[in-house]
C-alpha cells in the first residue's frame, strides 16, 4: 500500500501477557489500572480522530532507511 496516509496514531500502553507470565515485569495493580483505562484512551482519541485532528509520532529517519533495507532484501524471498 504505497500510497496510505495515515494521519492519526495512537499508542496505547498494555501490559505483554507473554513477558509478565515468565518474568512478571508489570505489578498486578499497575496491571489493571493499564486495562481500565484503555477505554479513556480509545474514546478520548476516536473523538478527536472524528474532529478532524491529525496526531503522529516523530519518525526516526534512520530506522525507516533500514526498515525499507531489510525489507527489499527479505520481501524477495518471500513471495516466491
């Protein structure tokens, strides 16, 4: 898809199930609190995405060019 704009991006903050189980990085409580208040997050960012507003991060220039690099040289193999 190379011609998508994106014009709005989000990062919303939850805890990894598979980290935690092994090596319990996130307490319990911190746990839950992520959890509830993803629906804040959500409503609060899907109203001002319908508003019209535009939100994204700053792009790390080098880590695009090697983003494309690795995958100009692994898409290949793939899609034989």
């Amino acid at each position: 898809m190379p011609n998508l704009n994106v014009t709005y991006c989000i990062y919303v903050p939850m805890p990894n199930n598979v980290y935690n189980f092994f090596f319990k990085r996130t307490e319990d409580e911190k746990q839950d609190e992520m959890i509830t208040n993803v629906n804040d997050i959500i409503e609060a960012s899907l109203k001002s995405f319908l508003d019209g507003e535009t939100k994204l991060y700053p792009r790390n220039k080098f880590i695009v060019f090697m983003i494309n690099l690795v995958y100009k040289m692994v898409y290949p193999i793939f899609i034989k």
